[in-house]
C-alpha cells in the first residue's frame, strides 16, 4: 500500500494552494462589501475545488510518468520512483475527483459543477494528453483550463451574477501563464529536449521565447489594470497591480538581456509565482480596506 505522503505528492499541494486562493478570493469577491459569503459555502467550495484540481494533478502524474522519469526536476515523483502504481494513483485520481464534484452538487451549485467539470476535463484530457505534446502553444491554450478558479470561486457564492467582473480574473491568471512557464521552460530546456516536448525555447529557440516572455508580460501589465478600470477595484488594488507588474516587467527585460543566464529565467518563475498570489491578496484587500471590523461582523 502506498504511504500516505505519496499520495498527497501527487496532488501537488503547492499548486492546488496557489489555485485555492485564486478560488477564494473570487468568492469574497463576488460578495459586495462590507459583506461576507457564507462560510459553509466557502468552506465546501473551497474543499470541492481544491479536491478536484488534485484529481487533475495526479492524473497528470500518471500521464507523464514515462517522462517524468527522464527528468531531473520529476524523476523523484512518487509514480517514477515505483512508490504508487499507475493502478493506485488513477483510482486515487479518481476517487478525489467523484469526492469533489459531488461536495460541489450538494453544497454548492450545479454551475460551478459543471464549470468544474470542464476545467479537470480540459486540464487532464485535452491539455495533459494531447496539447502537451502536439503544439508549442500547449501552455497558452491550456492555460485556459489553469485559469478557472477564480470563477469557479465566484459562481460557487453568486452564481453567473456578475460573471463578467470574474472574467477579468480569469484573463489576468490566462496571460500570467505563458510567461511564467516558458521562463520555467527557459531553465530546463536542455531536459525538454532530451523527452521531445515542443515546448517554445525547444521548437522556435530561445531568442524567440524570450521576445514572447517580454510581450506577454507587456500585455498582462495592462490586462491587469481592467479591474480598476472597470470599477471593480480601487486605488490601493491599482498602486499594488502597477508595482508588481512593472517588477515583473524588470525580470522579463533582464530575460530579454541575459540570454545565456539561465537563472535569470528561474528567478522570473519563482517571482511570477509571488506576482500571482501578492496580486490576488491585493484584490481582497482594496475589496475591505475600507471597511471597520464592526461593519463586517
């Protein structure tokens, strides 16, 4: 039997954390303030989503066992190590996902059900078996898949009510991706050719991933101002997004410069993780600052 340990490495805790929040920020979002979504939806919305974005993480794993096995980032992954077997994991993937549709459909809403639904599908089948190994632009269609929570988060509390402040979170997670996994695909390019995975610096060079990092972080400076202007943030959310994006700008020019430091590129993917989640935090906040303790109790 399988320790638990490598079960719960499967789920790659670390992302579905960073998806969690993403998740519960639209769902305090999706609540005018100085109100708060009931906390038995949150907490039900929150473990539905969380055990479903799992589920797609260790099908994942049993998808690219083969080439996780040929890389030195993934080779210690309990599936290439021999820990859990393929059999193991996928009823474990399985198991987590039937647990976490079904918290959503009795606790929750048939919206977010189904919005749930089509983002493991999108993840597990259409990016994970097939983009993932037939186009260079796996990471910017799949991200689409990656970029869900947040709306799940807000229809889970309000429902397609709305949705459309929702879509410009879902936008700002869909042009953080590119940039933040081919900086990641920039350092470990030397593997990706080793397994064959078109991935951008492999199929068109590093020169063009780089002008592509460059653009896209260009765009999502901007993508990430929709929000205040269109009301549904604040100044404070302003200064913060302006802050951090023009930092992210900075590591996208040095990318840009820096050709041959491959640590430069690693450096912009540990920064764009913080970006994302020092971003999200800046919503909830400009959403509340305002408001005194005693208004929201």
């Amino acid at each position: 039997m399988p320790l638990i340990s490598d079960l719960l490495a499967l789920c790659k805790l670390k992302v579905v954390a960073l998806i969690l929040l993403t998740a519960v920020v639209g769902m305090f979002l999706a609540v005018p303030a100085p109100y708060l979504p009931n906390g038995l939806l949150v907490l039900s919305a929150s473990i539905g989503i969380s055990m479903v974005a799992a589920s797609a993480a260790v099908f994942n794993h049993v998808v690219d066992e083969q080439i996780d096995a040929q890389m030195s980032r993934t080779n210690q992954r309990p599936l290439p190590q021999g820990r859990v077997s393929k059999t193991q994991a996928l009823v474990w993937g399985v198991f987590l996902g039937f647990i976490g549709l079904g918290i959503l459909q009795i606790f929750v809403n048939i919206i977010t059900v189904v919005l749930t639904f089509i983002s493991l599908f999108g993840y597990t089948i259409v990016y994970t078996l097939y983009l993932k190994r037939a186009t260079p632009q796996n990471i910017v269609i799949g991200g689409a898949a990656g970029a869900t929570p947040p709306v799940l988060g807000w229809t889970a509390v309000s429902g397609t009510h709305g949705i459309e402040y929702a879509c410009l979170l879902f936008l700002i997670i869909f042009i953080w991706t590119p940039p933040h996994f081919w900086a990641l695909a920039i350092y470990r390019v030397e593997e990706y050719k080793k397994i064959d995975m078109p991935m951008l610096p492999v199929t068109h060079g590093l020169a063009y991933t780089r002008t592509q990092i460059l653009l896209y972080t260009v765009l999502l400076l901007l993508v990430s101002l929709l929000p205040y202007l269109s009301g549904m943030s604040g100044l404070i959310y302003l200064v913060i997004t302006i802050v951090l994006g023009v930092r992210f700008l900075v590591y996208a020019i040095k990318i840009y410069n820096n050709p041959d430091d491959k640590m430069v590129a690693w450096s912009t993917f540990i920064y764009s993780i913080n970006y994302l989640m020092l971003l999200f935090f800046a919503l909830l906040f400009d959403h509340y600052w305002l408001i005194s303790p005693w208004e929201i109790l």
